[in-house]
C-alpha cells in the first residue's frame, strides 16, 4: 500500500462496549491456552479430550479477539460466525459434561457451561453476538 493511500474506512469493533470484549476475549486467550498447553505438556493421557477442547477454545478466543481487533465488515461476519461456533460449543460440551461426566475425567473451559470460569465461556458468545449485530454497518438508503 503506498503512503500516499489511505487505509479502507473500517467499523471500529473495539470501541466502546467492543474494548470490554477485547480485553475478556484477550483474558480468556490466556487462560485457556496457558492452561491447556501445560496440561497437554504434563498430563495429555488423563483427559486428552478435555485438554484438546479447551486448546481449540483457546484458538478460538484467540480468533475472535483478533477479528474485534482488526475491525470492518468482513472482521465483523467473520467474529459472528465464530462466536455462534463458540456457543454452540459451550452448550454441547456443557451438556455433555453433564449428561456423562465419565467423559470428561478432568474439566474443559466450557465444562459445566463454563462454571470453573465464572460461566463467562456461556454469556461472552451472547454478549459478542449482541455487540456485532449491533454494530453491523447499515446500508444508505438507495
């Protein structure tokens, strides 16, 4: 891009109520991630399902933050599809977790809905999806 152009006119996401994402998205990253990465490090073989579950939450935390980051349009479709991905995780693995918890010998990120993190895992994926509905660039009437 030469010096002279200016950068495309994005929708800022990280403004405002979007910024309070970003930083629990960021929260959510570190801990996820730090948290399954030691434990697939040290004891992978107890719970390799919950400890690969909570690393791909840590991806997708990781995913989202920087879509809200980036900001625009296609940031914007793209942070929705996933948060509703995110959702949907949340609520089959918490189900899960609670119709056959021999499944899990060790808790999940989204274990419980979430419950070892405060349910933030269950109430962040509708709080983005609200924000990024909300925030959806609306077309000039023709």
């Amino acid at each position: 891009m030469a010096a002279t152009q200016e950068r495309p006119n994005r929708t800022r996401l990280a403004s405002g109520p979007g910024l309070l994402l970003v930083w629990l998205y960021g929260v959510m990253v570190v801990g996820a991630v730090s948290r399954s990465a030691y434990q697939i490090a040290t004891e992978f073989d107890r719970a390799p399902l919950a400890y690969t579950l909570s690393a791909l939450a840590g991806v997708v935390y990781g995913f989202i933050t920087y879509t809200l980051v980036r900001g625009g349009e296609k940031a914007r479709r793209a942070a929705l599809v996933c948060c509703a991905a995110e959702l949907a995780g949340v609520l089959t693995v918490g189900t899960w977790t609670l119709v056959e918890p021999s499944a899990f010998p060790d808790a999940t990120v989204w274990s419980d809905y979430g419950m070892g993190y405060l349910f933030i895992p269950v109430l962040l994926p509708l709080t983005a999806v609200y924000w990024l509905r909300r925030s959806r660039v609306q077309e000039p009437a023709a």
